[in-house]
C-alpha cells in the first residue's frame, strides 16, 4: 500500500496538525491474529504476526495496545532473527508500545513482529469484550463479542490502530467445538486443538481498517438467505427468537443488491452476516462482512412492535449496509473525515428506504429528524465543523454525533438536490471506484461530484464542511417582483458576536412560487437582492433540503400559513416552516407568543410530520418553562390539550390491518400526546387498557402505544402502577418491550418512586448499555430533572469507573444529568460540579448541555411575561 499524503508527511515524533500518530518507518501489510477467550478467567490469550514494510533504517517498531500484557515478541527480516526479546516500553497516555532493538532492519526490507499476549475480556462493550444473555432453562450465557470503532482495536490485539493504515486480516479463533465462531471473512479451516478444543480459520480479508476487524465466539443460532448473490446469514444467541431476525435477513439481501447497482460495485466478500449482541454501546457497527447489532435493532418481533420500530430496523440495516461501500471499502484517511462515512451512510439508508418503502414517505421524516436534529446541536456555541481537528483517541469517540451523521447527510442532500440525483450518484460512482481499498479526504468526494457535474463542488461545498455553525437567512419584501435576503450566524442563545458572523455559506434559496420551485438562486454574499415570480406567493428552501433558517416577518408568516391551508406548501415545506419558527422564536428573531399563535392555526392539518413537528415546538416551549410558575405550565399543557386532543378522538386509538403504516404511527403519536397533557377520555381508556394488560391480557394495549398507556398509567398513577410496570420488564424477554417499560418508569413523580428508578441504574439488574433509558421518564418533570442532577453528583466516581471517559456513554450521560436545568442558579450548580475536575473525553457534551441550559435561561428571560401574558389572553390559565 503506498501511504497517503498524510503519512508521507510525518517523520518519526512529528505529528501532522498536532494528531498523535504513530512513527511511520514501518507499514503494517498482512495481520495474522490468533485469539482464544476463556469464559471462566475472563481473559483472552493472543498471538499476532504482522508483516511488516520497512520504510526507514529501523531500530524500533511503535503500535497500539490497551489493557494488553505482552508476554513476549520476536522480530525477524529475511528469515533471520532480529531480535528474540526486544525492549518493551510503553506509553500510557497515547497508548503506544515501543519495541527497540539493537540490530536495525533496513529500508526497503520486509520485516515481521510476532507478539504473544493477553487481554481482558471486559465488561465495558470496547474492544474483544464479553455480553451475557439468560438461557431458555434461566442460566446466563456467555458470548465474546467485539467493538473496534474507533480505538479499541488495540485493546483486542496490539496494530497500527488508525485508518489510513489498511492492511490484510488473517483471523484464527480458538475455541470449545459447540460454540460458533465468527469472523469478516468466511471459514477457510477448522482443526484439532489443544485440550479438544477447535481452531477456527478464516479466509484471508482485503485490504482493510482496524477498527473494521471484528470476531464473535459464542452460542449462536442463525437463519440465512440465499436471495443475494452470496449467502446472508442473521445470528442471535439462545434465549432469542431467531425467527424475528426474518425482517432485517430479507431486507439485509434485497439492499445489498440494489446498492450493487447504486454504486456499480460488488460487494466484494464472500458472505454479509449480521448478529444480534445483547451488550451493545451503539445501535450497530458496520464490521465488514460482519455487522454487530443491539438485539432491538435487528430482531424485529411484528406482533409486539409497532410500527416507528420496524422504521427504527430499516433505517439501521441500510445505514450499515452503506457502510459496506462507503466506509469500509473506501475508508476517510483520519477521524476528522468520519462524516464521510457517517453521513454519506445516513443519507443511503434514507435514499434506500424510501425507494424500498414509498409509502413510508421518509423524505418528510427526514425533515423533522435529521434535519432538525444538525440544526439543532450545530445552533450552539460549542457545536464543531463537519470536518472537525481531531488530535487523541478521547476527542474521536466525542464527534460520532449529530454533526458527522445529521448534519454530514443533510449536507449531502442538499448537493444532491443542487446537482440532481443522478448526476450525484454517478459522482459518487467515480469515487469508490478510484480510490476502492484505498484512504480519502473530503476533497476526493468533491472532486469526484465536480467530475461527474461539471461543477466547482469544491468551492461550493468547502464552506459548509471546513466552518461550524449555518445561517439563518432573514426576507424582506422590496416590491412586489423582488425580495432582499441577508445571511447572518445562527445561534440558539441569540447572542452572536460580529467575529463569530464571519463566514459566507453559499445558500441554494430554493425559490418555491406558483411557477413550481426554482433551485438556480444561491446567496454567495452577505445580502442581495432577486426576482421572484410574485410576492404574492414564495416561500424560500422548497422542501427544506437547505442547511438554514428561514426568518419571515410577522405579516409574510400569516401568508405562509394561509398558503399551508390553502395547499400550496409540501408537506416538508409545513413542518419545516414551523420549525424555523420554534427555533427563531427560542433565540429572540421572534416572539414566542407569534409562534403559538401560529401553531394554534395549523388545528385543521392533517399530515402527521407536520403535526410531529408541532408537538415538538410545542414540547420545546414547556421544556423551558419547566421550572416556571405552575400556572403558567398549566395553561401550556391547557394549550396542547385543546390543540391535540380533538384530532386524537376524530383518528382515534383502535388499529386495525388496514391502517398504513404512516397512520399508525399518527394515531399513536396523538394518543400519547393527548393522554399526557391531560385529557380525561384517553387517561380513562389507557387506565383501563393498562388494568386488563395487567391482569393478563396482553392484546389489551396495541404495540403502537404500549409507552403511552405505561407512561399516562404512571404519570397519574402510583406505587400499584409502578409495581405493575417494573414487574413487566423483569418478566419479559422481548428487548423492545423491555426497552418501553424502563423508558416509561421515570413518569412516576413520587419522591419514593423517582429514588426506586434511580436505584435501578446501578443495581446491576439494568445492563450498562441500558442505563440512561430510566432516566427518560425522569426529564419529563421538574422533580425528576432535580433528582437526576443531585444523583449524577452523589454517584460520579462510580459513573467515571463504569463508563470510562474515552468511551462515548459517559459524555451521553452527562448531557442526559444536565442539559434539562433552564435556571441561572441551575447553570452555576453544574458549572461548581465539574470545576477542577478532568473533563478529557466529555468536554464537548458538557460544553454542548452548558449551552443548551444558556439557551433556556435567556430564551424564558426574553419571553417570560410575553408567553405569561399570551396564556392568559387566550384563556389558558385564570
């Protein structure tokens, strides 16, 4: 392999951009790994030979390892020894072993390090690792599993632990002969062992990352297809209903083709496995040729799932199934190019899933999700670029969020739309097959999309990319043939400073006007004027495929509204106006009494994204009001009342085989929503769904909204309730059940019942890759927000022990204890709490949650009497 230019610019102890690299007289050609868990010590005893190119006269080799004993190594050139025992030194905080030796190998030599070793099959879902299960008899099994991505590889096996050094894989697991062993590559032998045990070989892999090597060894069933080109198999260990794995297997073989044919090339393996591990950090992990799943998002059980889950499995399959291409077989030459991977996946699995699934109409999804959810994290102060400078390995586990997969793929979406699909793909085409078993930058899409295009992509696109943060695009109206658009910084604490309002991001303004949409005009300056058919009727960023907001003024909102209702707004266009306008009304552009009274007109929709989206800016307004006065939190919940509940009992809440799979979900959504803020007609009807659910009939409460009926049941209800809820969870073996009763127990108010799920999330009855579910139902109220602040703090040493901070769970967690507080004197607390303390790893989720609860704090103190005085003008609140 030929180094990238990256590569070729480090010398020994010099780091590009101040990255921690590893010295580059050596480059890693061919991995034979050989590993053999044992259950009972739970350790692993490993051998790894690499060969090696020798780029350098070299008196030391320097890899990574992590919670790895080296026992001995060997360094051999040319069939001589080297070096039996070379010195081992190591340094902890990059997590490098250096193996010096007296006798130099020369460049231009081949070279080979044999290392014996052992390592800890841990409990911290990182690295070769060891998930538990309960056996159909009630006996706990044992699988060990794995989870390389980002860093961990080096904890599994010492390796060049960083992507653009792809290499070759030759895996041999050891193991008893009833256990499954599994691997990227198919079996190319199986032998006798030592004490009757089994060794089993894979084929050798292409070229690829080490953070793509993975390896199982358990007790596994499996159902398998043979509808693709090469055999597609779904595992799941005892305990688990195979056959629910039947979903995402037929789905896994029909997008493995049609990606074939998106990107016009191979899947390039011998077999695609998926496998459902029950200790799981992330939802899924693209190891190639072996995908690793959390059980919930890959067995998909019809009868007791609704339909947002089967939505939630799709999506998940087809975004690790892109990977495939984009990611593993071309691969981002450093972690500041992780959205290349993440968010051209994001943006496949969307792409695949509406063409497979028309009628789930997920390009209106999308709008209120992924969109909303970049726009969102990336309005704050301590958001970061697309492409962001990652030096240490505890920054890269920080940058898997909303950035890199959201904001990445609505960065794509909007190309696409600029370009026109075909023509993207067809770029997208050009640069897997040039740069196919190789490294990238950012540049080299770019570049590719100019190919295929004709187009400068790169200059249009470098902006979005390289700088954070988008703008929010203000109109005004000059005449009756011509609007004035200004671009500015977008900040969701409202306070942007003129060196933060820098940057020109060219925006593709989308003209949509009776003439049908114009997507030709792009603002590449600070402000300018255009043409438009009428100003009778536009309306900016058709079908919100650009990365802005839009700020109308007050009189062109109202217009905009009488178009929605008049039919001239797309869906997506509805629920993305109303968003722009929660999200202007939380930062001052606006007054929030406007946005309410805008929301109060869109009672006669009909679409339940449009609706989605009014629940969420609604949502938004009480969550930070949530420490407020009562009576105006009533009259909030007094206004969503009136709001939802009428069109709750027109679609009602019984479901029947002949509703789509679109108003299921809408039923479901209005059902919950009602229920919670407190109308009597659906708390009565899911008391009493819960009362027969309880008493044994579990058709009583449909899938759709098994969490609403356990949510009402606990919100107004008590100990029994309670009682009933946990007990569903510790009986059942569905993980999607289990999933909704730990999500809902937070619901109970009770300082008794709030301790009693606190309680759960160390009690070891909960797995650590559930531990933030409970606290869901605990955001929702005042004294839950309260509790889970004073919990985190009581219990911090052994949440940092738990989830170390170079892993991603705890950064998730300190935003989950934090980000809800909305008060000044809330804000200081958590500012004194992590004062002094070791932030690394987590600072950009505390930075992030310190923001948000600014955001808050200046959003009420703005808005406070105006919202106050909107609610008792309206007849809210006495």
């Amino acid at each position: 392999m030929c180094r990238t230019q990256a590569q070729a610019d480090v010398a020994s102890g010099i780091n590009i951009q101040g990255r921690e690299l590893l010295p580059t007289n050596v480059i890693p050609k061919h991995y034979h790994i050989t590993l053999e868990p044992d259950f009972q010590k739970l350790t692993f005893d490993g051998t790894v030979v690499i060969d090696l190119d020798v780029e350098e006269d070299s008196k030391s080799i320097s890899l990574h390892t992590l919670e790895i004993d080296i026992h001995n190594a060997k360094i051999t050139s040319g069939g001589q020894t080297v070096s039996s025992s070379p010195k081992v030194s190591y340094n902890e905080t990059t997590q490098v072993s250096t193996f010096d030796f007296d006798n130099a190998v020369s460049k231009g030599a081949k070279a080979q390090l044999e290392i014996q070793f052992t390592g800890q099959l841990n409990d911290k879902m990182a690295g070769f690792y060891r998930s538990t299960y309960i056996n159909p008899d009630g006996t706990q099994g044992l699988l060990a599993v794995s989870q390389m991505e980002p860093t961990d590889a080096r904890r599994a096996f010492p390796c060049f632990d960083e992507p653009s050094l792809k290499a070759e894989f030759t895996v041999t697991l050891i193991a008893d002969k009833k256990l499954t062993c599994l691997s990227n590559m198919d079996v190319a032998s199986e032998s006798e062992a030592k004490d009757g045990k089994k060794a089993v070989t894979f084929n050798k892999s292409p070229l690829m990352s080490t953070y793509l090597v993975a390896f199982v060894v358990g007790e596994l069933n499996y159902i398998e297809t043979n509808d693709f080109r090469v055999p597609v198999r779904v595992y799941a260990p005892p305990g688990q209903n195979i056959e629910h794995g039947r979903f995402s297997l037929d789905l896994a073989a029909k997008t493995l083709a049609f990606y074939e044919k998106v990107f016009g090339i191979e899947f390039p393996l011998p077999k695609m496995d998926q496998i459902a591990i029950p200790d799981f950090a992330q939802g899924a992990m693209e190891n190639w040729g072996l995908v690793t799943y959390r059980v919930v998002d890959l067995l998909l059980d019809e009868k007791v799932s609704g339909a947002a889950t089967k939505e939630r499995v799709a999506e998940v399959v087809q975004h690790e199934l892109a990977h495939q291409w984009f990611g593993n077989l071309v691969t981002m030459d450093w972690w500041d190019g992780l959205w290349l991977n993440e968010g051209f996946a994001t943006w496949a699995s969307w792409y695949s899933c509406n063409i497979f699934y028309p009628e789930w109409k997920v390009w209106e999804t999308y709008v209120t999700d992924n969109l909303q959810r970049a726009l969102a994290l990336d309005s704050l102060r301590s958001s970061h670029p697309i492409e962001v400078p990652v030096k240490r390995a505890d920054e890269i586990n920080q940058i898997f969020d909303a950035i890199s997969y959201s904001k990445g793929s609505c960065v794509l979406r909007m190309i696409s739309t600029y370009l026109g699909e075909d023509v993207f793909l067809e770029g997208v085409r050009r640069y897997l097959k040039k740069h196919a078993y190789g490294n990238t930058q950012t540049g080299d899409l770019w570049a590719a999309l100019g190919d295929a295009s004709g187009k400068s992509v790169e200059e249009v696109m470098d902006v979005w990319t390289k700088h954070v943060g988008y703008p929010v695009v203000t109109v005004t109206e000059k005449d009756e043939k011509t609007i004035h658009v200004k671009q500015n910084r977008f900040l969701r604490t409202g306070d942007v400073k003129p060196e933060e309002d820098k940057v020109i991001f060219p925006v593709f303004l989308g003209l949509r006007s009776k003439d049908g949409i114009d997507e030709s005009l792009t603002l590449d300056k600070r402000e300018d004027s255009f043409e438009v058919p009428s100003t009778e009727f536009f309306k900016l960023n058709a079908n919100h495929t650009g990365l802005y907001r839009t700020s109308y003024t007050p009189e062109r909102l109202e217009k905009l509204g009488e178009a929605a209702r008049e039919g001239l707004l797309s869906v997506e266009d509805r629920a993305g106006m109303i968003a722009d306008a929660g999200a202007l009304a939380s930062s001052g552009y606006q007054k929030t009494s406007g946005v309410l009274t805008l929301l109060k007109r869109f009672d006669s929709e009909k679409e339940f994204i449009v609706w989605s989206e009014i629940i969420s800016r609604v949502a938004a307004v009480q969550a930070a009001w949530i420490f407020e006065d009562k009576a105006i939190r009533d009259g909030l919940e007094a206004f969503q009342r009136e709001l939802v509940s009428p069109r709750a009992h027109e679609m009602g809440w019984e479901f029947s085989e002949s509703d789509g799979h679109i108003e299921q979900q809408f039923k479901a959504m209005l059902f919950g929503n009602a229920g919670l803020c407190g109308d009597e007609k659906i708390i009565a009807a899911a008391k009493e769904m819960f009362k027969k659910f309880i008493a044994g009939d579990k058709s009583a409460i449909h899938p759709n909204i098994r969490g609403s009926v356990f949510s009402i049941a606990l919100k107004y209800g008590g100990k029994e309730e309670y009682d009933a809820v946990l007990n569903f969870y510790r009986t059942s073996t569905n993980s999607d059940e289990r999933n909704t009763a730990l999500r809902c127990l937070g619901r109970a108010r009770s300082p008794e019942l709030i301790k009693r799920t606190l309680d759960l999330l160390f009690s070891g009855e909960i797995k650590d890759q559930d531990v933030y579910m409970p606290t869901a139902g605990l955001r929702s109220h005042p004294e839950g927000i309260e509790a889970l602040f004073n919990w985190m703090t009581e219990n911090w040493d052994e949440l940092v022990k738990r989830f170390p901070p170079q892993l991603s769970m705890l950064g998730t967690l300190v935003t989950i204890f934090t980000s809800s507080f909305t008060k000044r004197e809330q804000l200081a607390k958590v500012e004194k709490f992590f004062e002094g303390k070791n932030t690394n790893g987590f600072e950009m989720s505390l930075a992030q949650s310190l923001d948000a609860i600014r955001s808050k704090v200046a959003w009420v103190e703005r808005d406070g009497e105006d919202v106050a005085k909107w609610v008792k003008d309206n007849k809210y609140s006495a």
